[in-house]
C-alpha cells in the first residue's frame, strides 16, 4: 500500500474525536445467546475461550456452538498460546504439568485453518490500541516521567490492547463470531467495530 492506503486504515477512528474515556456499559451490547447468531457464520476463538476449554470452565452451550461451526483460529491468539508455554521456567515444579496440555492445544490445529490480521487490520488495530490505552487506561504518560516498573507495565497493556483489537478486527474481517470472556475490553472496541459479532460467555465454575 502506498502511505496514502495506510494513512486511510489508520484514521478510520480520528483519535482527535476520542477525546475522554469512553463511559462503561459493561458488557449490555454483547450478545450472550448462542441462538441469536446466522447459522453459517464461522466461529473466532479469544485466547480466554482456549484456555476455559482446557480448564472445564467453557460452558456446555458455547461448547455445542463452537461444535457445529466451522472454527477459524486465529494466529494472534495462537502466539498468546506460544508465548505463555515459552516462558514457563523449565526448572519450576508446575511447568510438567501447564505445558503439555497448551503443547496438545496447538498439535490439534492445523495450518490451513489459521487465520492472520491483514495489513489493514494491523494499522487500524494500532490507531485503536493507541486511542484506547490513552483514553481508557490513561497509558499517554511521556516516558521521562515514568518509573522501570511504570514504563515495562504500559508497554505490556498497550501490548495488550493490540492483540486484543487485532483479534477483534480478524474475526470481522473474516465474517466470524467472536467467542470470549473479555466483555470489558470487546464492548469498547465494538464501539469501534463496523458489523463485529461478539459472543460473550461467563466462564463455569471448574
């Protein structure tokens, strides 16, 4: 793309409108009911929703929706996934027991199944994590005025933000139902989203 392509992904959201927080509605614009949902849509899992899967936490009506659509995995979550068994300590006593089931995770998905953020989406997806950590999480400190500890917490929030606005943006650009338990940060980037379908759970008890 030519800088005029991506300065038009970019200013899709003028951070010069967004101005203040953005006020909190909880998760009211999300749907919650699997039925409500077109039956030939495909599903987008959050990161949260692989996790509660190994967990047991997933719940036995999400389980069914997922079961009966066709499953594009993301790859930003999948990196998530990576990146949580990549940084477990070899040496820790709990390390035998997490790693192998994220490992068998990721051995039952296949390539051709995998999904990627267009560049697009990687450019509006950093407007967004950028208006948002400003806005919401109050992350435009200049950095001179932080503290080490400060300074490593905003990138890793802002980090944050962007996979979670990257996700968010793959799945609408795949025409996906999103399947999550992150209703806080979902129904602000829905704000933003232009026809994202979000399915929002409550985890069960294990």
């Amino acid at each position: 793309p030519n800088p005029a392509d991506s300065a038009k992904d970019a200013l899709r959201h003028d951070p010069d409108r967004v101005t203040r927080s953005l006020p909190a509605r909880g998760a009211a614009g999300l749907a919650r009911d699997p039925a409500g949902f077109g039956p030939d849509l495909p599903v987008m899992l959050d990161t949260t929703a692989y996790v509660d899967q190994l967990k047991g936490k997933l719940p036995a009506a999400i389980g069914r929706f997922i079961a009966g659509r066709a499953l594009l995995h993301c790859s930003i979550a999948l990196q998530e996934i990576a990146i949580s068994i990549g940084i477990m300590d070899p040496a820790h006593p709990d390390t035998g027991r997490h790693r192998p089931p994220l490992l068998q995770l990721l051995e039952t998905i296949r390539q051709r199944d995998c999904v990627a953020p267009s560049p697009a989406a990687w450019i509006e997806a950093g407007m967004l994590a950028g208006i948002l950590a400003r806005t919401q999480f109050g992350l435009a400190r200049p950095k001179g005025t932080l503290t080490p500890d400060q300074a490593c917490c905003q990138r890793g929030e802002r980090r944050r933000l962007l996979n979670d606005a990257l996700i968010f943006l793959t799945a609408q650009e795949q025409g996906a139902v999103l399947v999550t338990a992150n209703g806080k940060d979902m129904e602000v980037l829905r704000r933003f989203g232009r026809g994202a379908q979000v399915l929002l759970y409550r985890p069960s008890p294990p």
